[in-house]
C-alpha cells in the first residue's frame, strides 16, 4: 500500500474517531444535565436520605471524571449499562426495537430512491421545461414540510377520512405504508435535487456529445454514460441519508406510534432514562461513524481516481 494512501486512511480514522468521541461525550453530559433520575423513580414523595441512597447504588455520587471513565470503559467492553425504567439490559432493548426501526428506514429509502432518482433525471434532461420547474418544485416542497406535520396530514386523510390504511402501530405491511411514505420525503427530495444536479454537470461533457454524435439513442446516453458517471455523489447522499434516518426517526415513530428506537428514545427521555438515552446516542453515534466510513470505501471501489 503506498504511503499516500496510509496516511489518507489515517487521517480519514482519526476524523471519525475524533468525531465519534465528541458525540459520546456530549451523549454523557446531555444525559447528566437532564436532571435528577430518583425523582422519576422514586416519586414526588421520597425522603432525602432514600435519594440519597439511589444516587449511591447507580454510581451518580461518584465524580463525574469518574462517571465519564467508567461510561468510556462500558462502551469499550460492549457494556451500555441497564435501563432506569425497564430494569434490562440497554443493549437487549435497542436489539429488541432495531428490526422496526430498520424495516422502516429500509422501506423509507427504497421509496426516495425509486422517486428521487428518476425525477431528479428527468429534471436534468429537461433542463428549462416545465418538467424541470415541476421536479424542482416537488423536491423543494420535500425538503420544506416538516416531517410530523406531513404525517398527520396523511393519518388524517388516509386513516381517518378515508379509512384505507391504519393510522398507527405495527404488524401488517398496510401498517408501514404511511411511516415509509411520511420518512421517505426528505431523502427523496435531497435524492432528487443531488441526482439533478449531478447529471446536469456530467451532460454538460464533452465525451457526451461525443457520444451523441456516434449515433447513441438518448436513453442510453443518458444511463448507460452519463447516470453511470454521476452515481458517486448519488451513493453518497442515499447512504449518509440512511445513516441519518436511523438514528432521526423519533417525529415519525412518535407520530405512527411505532415501536422503534425513536419510540424508546422518547419514553427514556421523558423517564430520565440516561443510561438508555446514552446507549441509543452511541448507538446512533457509531453507526453513523461506520455509514461514513462505508461510503469511503465505496469511493475507493467505484472511483478509481480515489484508489
């Protein structure tokens, strides 16, 4: 392996290492911060000294450089510690939501992709038309409306007055039509605005025209050479999407009622939960580290300029 090239892959280590530290660590003062966890667990009415005794048995009258290295060690050993308000294991909890979350932000991406791929090369090969304005405006619309607002709309239209699908809750595949619709918006329309932008930069080349000029039908042009030289930055924005979808899902999960880690991450906060909450923000925390890491090594295979 050149020099070149260790170096690049260390300094790429070290950022998201760097990175990944920082997110544990405001994981563990947000958690701190939250407030006292003994009052959500013994109640309103406890005596001081019952506090007091609490506080003694999680660990939380050590000092915080303490807490902070033992929290650091945990993470090394696999160990996220055990819930406030479950009495299990933090990291049985997050294996037990994670299939609900994943079936979601997979449902969710396949949608964006399958819409903004194709709208976003429609509008780049309309460029000007009203095609393009409609694209554009369909992508900017994604983009603008908030998420949970988007999903009432579509439990009151589809659920309520309507009555075709479920308004919440899991188990059927009608149950996950409107979350996977509600989430795929906003990656579609970053989807659709990147793939437009990307293959009005590679129509633009000159070997375009060339091959063009060679008697090329249109469609394959457009496929074959020019999507074919514009997918880097497409792969890339589906796959920190993803990343971002799965530990982001908390307005759509809350507002579906469904039973994933947005779902738990909300019943931990509002319990104090801060051992939980710290395990779902290191969870998230690394995974996002490791999508990263992903899309470098997808740079590498499919760029050979990168290599």
């Amino acid at each position: 392996m050149k020099a070149s090239t260790v170096r690049r892959v260390g300094s790429r280590l070290a950022s998201l290492l760097a990175s990944l530290l920082i997110a544990l660590s405001l994981a563990f003062a947000l958690g701190r911060l939250s407030g006292d966890p003994t009052v959500a667990i013994l109640g309103p009415l406890a005596t001081p000294e019952q506090r007091d005794a609490l506080r003694h048995e999680l660990g939380l009258d050590l000092p915080l450089v303490v807490q902070y290295l033992d929290y650091l060690k945990g993470i090394l050993t696999g160990d996220l510690g055990q819930s406030l308000q479950f009495y299990q294991a933090n990291t049985t909890l997050i294996a037990d939501r994670l299939p609900f979350t994943l079936q979601l932000v997979a449902a969710g991406m396949a949608l964006a992709v399958l819409v903004g791929v194709p709208l976003g090369v429609l509008a780049a090969t309309r460029e000007g038309t009203w095609w393009d304005r409609a694209a554009s405006t369909v992508a900017l619309l994604g983009q603008s409306v908030p998420v949970f607002w988007f999903g009432m709309m579509l439990v009151a239209l589809f659920a309520v007055n309507l009555g075709w699908l479920p308004a919440g809750q899991s188990g059927t595949p009608q149950h996950l039509v409107l979350p996977a619709v509600t989430m795929s918006v906003y990656p579609m329309a970053q989807i659709a605005r990147l793939t437009r932008a990307s293959m009005s930069e590679t129509l633009a080349e000159p070997y375009i025209d060339s091959a063009r000029a060679r008697g090329l039908r249109g469609r394959r042009v457009v496929w074959r050479h020019a999507f074919k030289n514009s997918m880097m930055p497409i792969l890339t924005i589906v796959v920190l999407q993803t990343g971002i979808l799965l530990s982001g899902a908390v307005a759509i999960e809350y507002v579906y009622s469904w039973p994933g880690l947005g779902q738990l991450a909300l019943q931990a906060i509002q319990f104090r939960d801060f051992p939980l909450v710290q395990a779902i923000v290191v969870f998230g925390a690394l995974t996002f580290v490791l999508l990263n890491l992903l899309v470098d090594v997808i740079h590498s295979v499919v760029d050979p300029r990168v290599r």
